[in-house]
C-alpha cells in the first residue's frame, strides 16, 4: 500500500468536505440607534423575522445604544462575549465604533451596518439617501415653481444625513430662484429637535416658503412650531416614510411628501448578506443601497408603510 499517496487524498477530501460545509446562523446580534423610534424597531423586527427563516432556532439579542457611545461599545463586548455570529449594527458614532467593529471581526463575527455606514465592517445595507434627499427637495421646488425662501434642516452627522443634504442641494441646484436661508443646524433627528429648531426659523425670518427635514419626527416637530406661531404657506418634505408621516399626510398639516426607507427589507437583506458572508460568499458591492419612493398626499392612500412584512 502506497502510504504517501492515501495522505493527500484523504486531506485533499477532508478540505473539500470543509469548503462545502455550509456555517449555520446560531446567534445574531442587534444593536440600533434607538429602540424608541419605530423605524428601528422595524428593522430589529425585520432581521429576527429573516433569522428565523434561516434558522428557526437562531437566538437573536437586540439592544438600543440610546445614540450612547459607550453604551454601544458595551454592546459589542457582550455580542463578542455570547459568540454570536452575525452583529447588525446602526452605529452611533461611524467612526468611533471602528475599533470595536475590528474587535468583533477578529473574533471571527460578521458584522453588517444597517441604515449608515461605519468604519470596517464586512459590508452595509442602506436606503440610497443621496436619492431620498434629492427626491424631497425636487418635489420642493416643483411645488414652489423653482423659487422662495428654503430651509434644509440638518441633522445628527451621520452618512445617512449628510448623503441626504448632499442630494437635496442638488435638487435645489437647479432652480437659481431658490434662496436656501439655513443648511447647517442640528435638529437632532427628533420631533423636539425639529420643533426647537423651526421655532428659531421662524423667529429669524418673516418669509419661508419651504423646509426639508432629514427625516419625519423633525418634519412633524417642524410642522407643531408652525401651527404654534400661526405661520402657514410652507411646504415641508423629509425622508422615511413612517407612520406619523402617513397621518400627516392625509390630515390638516404642511406636510406634502416623504421620500420612503424600508426598514423591514433594509433588515433582511442585511441578514441575507452577512449569512452569504459567513459561507464565504461576498456580497457582489461592499454597500448595498435600496432605492426610495416618494410617497405624497397624492399616493399616501396606496403606500403599504413600514409595517408591512414583505
């Protein structure tokens, strides 16, 4: 019997058998912004739904970091300690979380950015926001006719806020007549955030035509000051979709249109790309982006919302 010969092959097929093995999803591990807002719970919501479907005994832990830095490190330590597998991560800080992204990495783990990107993971799951912001600000000058007063109310320095002004200035652009009156002040991505800052708007000048809010609870905060300091005429457009935004579409208010995420299939394509991840199958772009829709007074009616399990 030829020894050497019997070695290789049986190495060679105990590789093959490896290379096939197909790692199964045990342990996922959710950490989001902010569990206080639905658009998160969606997505938490969404990524177990698709965990499930993938392994019905998976264990899935979800945790809101609160916008809290350290809190969100703590997060990651845990996830590593429980050897989970796959970390789904909404990043307080994109760049600040990087060494512990690296941590989670080299303890083997996955790690996928949802709704922002963040520094060294494996690969991010996110609504083309360069598209909503641009989507929210051309339905802006539409309805303004090319010109008037403006406001782009800003946000948390996020690459979800910063993508989203960086698309609406180039719908705005377009139109020469269009006087932008404020870029730069953070509303802190909450309805208070929006209300606080509209206030000051407001206060500071006596005519503007429209606003565009990174995202709903500011629009809706925008829209409460207005009613408040009895200023109508504004057209205001954000980014989400949610379900406040919905009502306020279809009831009394300035609000005339959202460009929409969806959270629900933001979540399971995450999921769907870190498990092809964890079997050694790379994702065809480092960042997958979803396309948005800008839902209107005119077609909130048909729009199927966040609620929606797709």
């Amino acid at each position: 019997m030829n020894v050497k010969r019997i070695f290789p092959v049986i190495a060679l097929a105990a590789l093959m058998s490896q290379a096939v093995e197909a790692r199964e999803l045990k342990a996922l591990g959710i950490s989001m912004g902010s569990l206080g807002n639905p658009y998160f719970v969606t997505l938490a919501d969404g990524a177990t739904a698709r965990a499930k479907e993938l392994n019905p005994n998976v264990k899935v832990t979800s945790v809101s970091a609160d916008y809290d830095l350290s809190k969100q490190f703590s997060q990651i330590d845990n996830f590593i300690s429980s050897k989970v597998d796959l970390i789904l991560i909404n990043a307080v800080d994109p760049s600040a979380m990087a060494s512990a992204i690296k941590k989670a990495r080299d303890a083997g783990i996955v790690v996928v950015a949802v709704d922002v990107d963040a520094k060294g993971v494996n690969a991010t799951v996110q609504t083309d926001n360069v598209e909503a912001g641009k989507l929210a600000c051309q339905y802006l000058v539409d309805k303004l006719a090319g010109k008037g007063n403006v406001i782009i109310q800003n946000g948390p320095q996020v690459t979800a806020v910063t993508d989203r002004v960086k698309g609406c200035k180039a719908a705005l652009a377009s139109a020469p007549q269009i006087k932008v009156l404020s870029d730069d002040q953070d509303a802190k991505g909450s309805r208070e955030g929006g209300l606080n800052a509209m206030q000051g708007y407001l206060t500071r000048f006596p005519k503007i035509d429209g606003l565009f809010a990174i995202n709903d609870p500011q629009a809706i905060g925008s829209d409460l000051a207005a009613k408040q300091l009895k200023r109508s005429g504004i057209v205001i457009t954000s980014v989400d979709g949610a379900p406040d935004i919905e009502n306020a579409l279809k009831t009394d208010t300035q609000i005339q249109a959202s460009a929409s995420q969806d959270p629900w299939a933001m979540a399971q394509t995450a999921v769907n790309v870190g498990n092809d991840i964890l079997n050694d199958k790379a994702p065809a772009e480092a960042v997958t982006l979803l396309t948005p829709k800008l839902i209107t007074r005119d077609n909130v009616g048909t729009y199927s919302g966040w609620s929606s399990k797709r």
